[in-house]
C-alpha cells in the first residue's frame, strides 16, 4: 500500500475521466476508470436479459466480468465496449446496479488490482471513501448541474448524437440523487478530499491545482 494513489471522485459528468486521464499523463501513472466496471456490469446484465435489480443474478456477473483495458479501448470477451459503455442508457443502468451491495462487494478486489507502481488515478464515486480510503490524494470534484448538462450536450452534439439540456439534466440529477442516497458507499466527499468545483475552471487550470495539491502533499 506504498504505492500513491489520487483519487477523483464526484457527480455524473463533473469532469473526472478527463481530470484523471491529464494527471495520469503529467505523473506517468496508472488510470482506474471504475465507472467503467459498472457499466460493464449493467451491459453485461442488459445483453443476458436480466433485471438490473436481481441482486443474486447480477453479482455473480461483476465477480467474472471479462473486463480489459488496451489503449484507450474497453473490452468484455473479444467484444469492443468502449461506445456501447458511454451510452446515457447504460449509464443510468450502471447506477442502478451500483446500489446493490453484492456487486460493489464483488467489484472491490478487481479495483485494489489497479493499485500498481509508480502510482494510480483513480476515478468514481467511492474512491476515497471506500477503496482507498489510505490515498494521500483525495479530491472531490463538482461543477453545478447546469454547467454538466451543457458540457455533456456539448459532446454529444460533438458525436454527432442529438440530445436536449433539458432530458441531459433530468437524467444527471436523478443519477446523481440515487448515488448520493443509497446505503452502499453513497456518493459523498471523504473526509479528508479536498474540494473543487470547477464550473467556472479550464481543464489545465483543474490540473494544476490538483498538481500543486500533489506537489505540497509529498
Ligand atoms: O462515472 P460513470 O458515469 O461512468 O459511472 C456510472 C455509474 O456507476 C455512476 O452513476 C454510479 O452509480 C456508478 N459508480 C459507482 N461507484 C464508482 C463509479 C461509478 O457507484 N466508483
């Protein structure tokens, strides 16, 4: 457990991947994207017909997701995930299987395994409350709800994919309430993060005041 780890965690479309990625580069670190293995899980659920809710059916799944990560690609099996995973759709479901207990229980081993010299970003919702609750580097990352709506129809507009702000900040805000009240690992800064919003923040600015808050910490 000598080995650093930052943790970004916050609300749906806050910013997090891209923070953790730019940190990832600068350091030379090792990047956890764990949201990813709960879309995965939600997916895999999805395609097999389940019920997201199926406790019993569903963890099962998390405990043998055939999940691999190959430049800036995400595969289960031989299948590439990476566009399927960030549909809203799969999204939404990933919170819902998020909430059950047994899945985050299965999912936890394969998140410490990330943990690798010379160091590791991680990014979710339960990073430094729960997964590595040791790391010298907690961050907790918002912007307001208006300002995720914009920045994620910006992108899907950017994809090409049609999308309206209103339907884009129902479904954040209902993601984000249903991570923030259930009982297993809420969404909720630790109590040691340090806090950033970065609604009125470049992406650069973000990064160098994480570095700067990494560089005083060593
Ligand atoms: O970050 P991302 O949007 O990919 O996460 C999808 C969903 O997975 C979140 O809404 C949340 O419910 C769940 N999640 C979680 N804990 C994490 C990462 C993601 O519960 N560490």
């Amino acid at each position: 457990a000598d080995v650093p780890v930052i943790c970004i965690d916050g609300p749906t479309a806050s910013g997090k991947g891209t923070l953790a990625d730019e940190l990832a580069q600068a350091l030379g670190f090792w990047v956890l994207d764990s949201g990813a293995l709960y879309r995965a899980t939600a997916w895999a659920a999805l395609q097999a017909g389940l019920d997201l809710n199926d406790e019993a059916a569903v963890a099962p799944l998390a405990a043998t997701l055939p999940l691999r990560f190959a430049g800036g690609q995400v595969y289960l099996g031989e299948e590439n995930v990476t566009e399927a995973l960030r549909q809203e759709a799969v999204g939404l479901g990933a919170s819902t299987v998020a909430a059950l207990p047994a899945v985050r229980q299965a999912l936890h081993a394969l998140q410490l395994g990330f943990r690798r010299v010379p160091g590791l970003v991680a990014d979710g919702r339960d990073m430094g409350t729960a997964i590595f609750p040791d790391a010298p580097l907690k961050v907790f990352l918002t912007a307001s709800a208006a300002q995720r709506a914009q920045r994620r129809h910006k992108q899907l507009i950017f994809k090409g994919v049609s999308a309206n702000i209103e339907g884009l900040l129902a479904d954040l805000e209902a993601r984000d309430l249903r991570d923030k009240t259930r009982s297993a690992s809420p969404l909720k800064p630790a109590q040691d993060a340090r806090l950033l919003d970065n609604s009125d923040l470049t992406i650069e600015a973000s990064v160098d005041q994480v570095l700067a808050w990494w560089a005083d910490q060593r």
